[in-house]
C-alpha cells in the first residue's frame, strides 16, 4: 500500500490485462474451452471461482462489442484509480477515505 511506484505499475498491469482481454473475449473457442473448465473446477471445489470468471468473460466480451466501450471503461478506472492514489500519498488518510466512500457511492 505504501508504496508509491508499486501501485502505479499495479495500475498499469491492470490497464494492459484489460486491453489484453478485450482482445481475448474475441477469440473464437475460448468462450467454449472457458465453459469446458465447469465440471473440473466444481469437482476441485472451485465452481464459484468458475462462475465468476464465467461472468466476467460474458461481460467483459458484451463491453468489447460496443465501440470505444473498453476504452471508456478503462479510462475511467485509470482516473479514478490515479487520483485516488494521489490522495493517499499526498493527504490526510481522512480526505483518502472521503474519496474512496464518495467513489465506492457512485458504483452504486
């Protein structure tokens, strides 16, 4: 947490993997070989973890289908990400907790 230059490169790993995956959601049988996994990962106890992933494929590929919509979507969680970082580095923990709660009301 208290490291400055480890969470921007966090940020940016999480920028690249989301650009990555956009890219991935297209590929033709990886929605399949994704759906394939079910049966092994609740045998192995891990179906939640399945269905997440699952999940997230859908909605991350239904985001890619729309023009600029990861572009967006990824623009938004560098900004708020950026500031909220700025805050914490920079201000009282008060004010980085005031941002973090007014952020987390607008998810809502």
């Amino acid at each position: 947490v208290g490291e400055r230059h480890a969470r921007y490169q966090q940020l940016g790993s999480v920028i690249s993997i989301g650009q990555d995956l956009a890219r991935l959601t297209r590929m033709p049988g990886l929605r399949t070989m994704l759906r394939m996994m079910r049966r092994p990962a609740q045998a192995a106890g891990l179906g939640a973890l399945q269905h997440f992933l699952e999940s997230g494929f859908d909605t991350f590929g239904e985001l890619a289908r729309q023009r600029g919509a990861v572009e967006r979507f990824l623009e938004t969680v560098h900004e708020r990400e950026s500031h909220l970082m700025q805050i914490m580095f920079e201000a009282p923990s008060v004010a980085c907790e005031t941002e973090l709660t007014r952020t987390l009301g607008q998810a809502r």
